[in-house]
C-alpha cells in the first residue's frame, strides 16, 4: 500500500483530540527545523555587536539634555512670540479706549 | 545539560548571569527548538522564525541579569517569545497599513514544502483565526506547561487562564478542520 494512502486511512479513524496532537507535533518541529545550523554561534556574535554598536550612558544622557534643551527653546521662543502679539493688541485695545474716554471727558 | 533538572537550569543561568558565553550558548542549544516551534505556532510563517528566534536569544541574553528568580527562567523566557512574537505581527499590521501593498500581498502564501501535511495546513488555518494572545496561550499548553505556570508566563491569575484556554480551544475547534471533513 502506498504511504499517502495508509497515512489517509490513520487520519480518517484517528480522533480529532489525536489528529490536533498529532498536527500540533508536526507545527511544532516544522517550527524548530526552521533555524539552520550554528545559530547558536550566529546569536552570540550578532548580541556582541549590538552591545558594541550601542551607545553609552552618557551618550544616552547626552541627547536626552539635548532633546530636552530644544524642546525648552521651542517652547520659550513660542511664548515669547504669542505674549509679544498679546501685548501689542492690548496696548492697542487701551489706547483705543483711552482716547475714547477723552473724547468723552472733553464732550462733558 | 537536561533543562528539566532545576538546580542544573540554575547553576546554568547563575554562569550565563555573570557572562559566561559557554552558558549562554547551552542555554540557546537547550532552547532553541522549543522557542522555534513557540514562535511557528505564534506566526504561522516559517521564513520569520529564525530572526524572531534570534531577537528573543539576544534580548534573554541582554536581560538575563535582571532576572530575580533563575528557577523562574522558563516562564521568563517564553513570556519574552510570546511578546517579541506579537511586537513582531503589530509591526507587520502597521507596515501593511502605510506601505502601499495591494490585498494580493497580505497573504504572501509559504514558499514551496513548507508547508508538507493536512494537519499542518489545517492547524495553521484555524490558528490564523485566533488573536495571538490566545494562539500563545494553546502554544504553551502544548509545550507542556502547566495552568500555574502559564498564569505566570502571562501574569495573570490561573481562573483567568482556565477561562481564555477554554474559549480559545473552542475557537480552534471551529475552525480546525482537516481535509477529509471539510
């Protein structure tokens, strides 16, 4: 009898709880075959050059005061510009107003 | 060395802790094929498996100092392969939203014999209708682990795991269906 029938026939009286154990195995060594030889090897040297290539703590605490000193000088810089626009337009709202009221004094 | 002899799994995480790369490989050798088959279960895609195998080994090699408790190292470990796995699928759910690939490509099939029995195919099937926390969750029953133990792995409580596990195996169960009964 040829393999694929006679593996046809034990799937067809193995029960479903049998045949999912049986397909997970498989799933499970299908996954496994799946590393080629010397990953071991391939994960130590490729974990040795990341903690070579990664940078130091203070080159780390370097760019966070850098990062954090632009975003301060954005900030200042957008505040000093919308308060300067406040300020000239309620100087101009006063002015306004002030000469409105001597118009009125002058009328009484 | 036999990952199941506890006080040999310690001595061996106490050395690969203070650096030794001789035990850190024996780590890798004792695990890899377990965490292959985990990640397999978790992706459904062979040509993915090495490169998540090898981020999961170098951020337990990276981590493995923070590690408190050694006797804990293999919930660790598949906690670390369980997230490294479902980083890895929300990336692709992200670059399949910004990336200008038509609907032919959200299914790129497995390329030719990777793919070599019903079951498999069946299983994959149904496992591709799960969300990954619940294909993790079947994974590591399979991989023999215990309520206990995965209630740890997912640190969650072992009601809450009996209760995920059931509805996750009924959802598997509904959409398992190998040739000869579709």
């Amino acid at each position: 009898m040829p393999a694929s029938s006679s593996a046809s026939i034990t799937s067809l009286t193995m029960n479903p709880e049998n045949q999912e154990a049986k397909a997970w195995a498989i799933l499970r060594s299908h996954g496994a075959a799946q590393l080629a030889p010397g990953f071991p090897d391939r994960v130590l040297r490729e974990s040795l050059a990341r903690a070579a290539a990664a940078p130091s703590l203070f080159g780390q605490f370097a760019l966070s005061v850098a990062t954090a000193a632009l975003c301060f000088l954005a900030v200042a810089i957008f505040d000093a510009r919308t308060s300067s626009a406040a300020t000239e337009t309620n100087q101009a709202d006063w002015q306004q107003i002030a000469s409105a009221s001597d118009n009125l004094s002058q009328a009484q | 060395m036999d990952p199941s002899s506890t006080a040999a799994l310690v001595d061996l995480i106490h050395r690969a802790q203070r650096g030794e790369e001789s035990a850190q490989r024996e780590i890798i050798i004792s695990y890899q094929r377990r965490i292959a088959g985990f990640i397999y279960a978790m992706t459904g895609r062979s040509d993915s498996v090495e490169d998540i195998a090898q981020q999961v080994f170098i951020k337990m090699i990276r981590a493995l100092g923070r590690l408190q408790a050694p006797s804990q190292f293999e919930p660790w470990l598949f906690r670390l392969a369980r997230n490294t796995c479902i980083d890895h699928l929300r990336r692709q759910k992200l670059r399949r939203i910004f990336l200008p690939f038509g609907p032919e490509h959200e299914n790129v099939p497995e390329p030719p014999g990777a793919v070599d029995t019903e079951e498999l195919d069946a299983l994959r099937h149904a496992l591709d209708h799960l969300r990954p926390q619940d294909r993790a969750l079947l994974a590591l029953v399979q991989e023999g682990r215990s309520h206990a133990e995965i209630a740890s792995t997912l640190k969650t409580s072992i009601a809450a795991v009996k209760a995920r596990l059931h509805r996750a195996r009924e959802q598997l169960r509904e959409h398992y269906q190998p040739d000869h009964e579709s």
